[in-house]
C-alpha cells in the first residue's frame, strides 16, 4: 500500500508521525496526493470520518498545504 512505501506501517506510527508528517511522506511517494488525503488521514487519527471534520481544523490544514507551496515565479 501507499502507507507501506512511505514507511507508515502500523497505526501506532500514523499516530507517532501526525497527519502532515504522514502527509508529506505520502507526497514522497505520490506528489499527486491531495488536501483530501490529508484529512482522511486527520480523520483516521481522531477515529472519525474526514467528512466530520470541523470546518475550522479544514481551514487550518488547507492553509498548511497552501504554506508549503511557493507562489509561481513569473
């Protein structure tokens, strides 16, 4: 699985690593993966679906994935 490849093997490590750390190894691995992934992954740590995510813990991890990423130099 994609969680194997980036070295996530187990839950305890998803747990130990976090959401975006888990993230962003996953990126490693597929640098198509979206913000959606990210909370399926958040969601998976709290025990809850990514749809029950709080519109605010959304808003903070979209404006994370938005930090990461350079404006385009024109």
């Amino acid at each position: 699985t994609l969680l194997n490849e980036a070295g996530i093997k187990d839950e305890s490590t998803l747990r130990m690593l976090g959401a975006k750390m888990c993230w962003l190894k996953l990126r490693q691995v597929n640098p198509a993966l979206t913000v959606k992934i990210l909370y399926a992954l958040e969601g998976a740590i709290g025990g809850i679906h990514e749809a029950a995510l709080p519109a605010i813990r959304r808003q903070e991890l979209v404006e994370w994935v938005s930090s990461l990423t350079p404006e385009p130099v024109y």
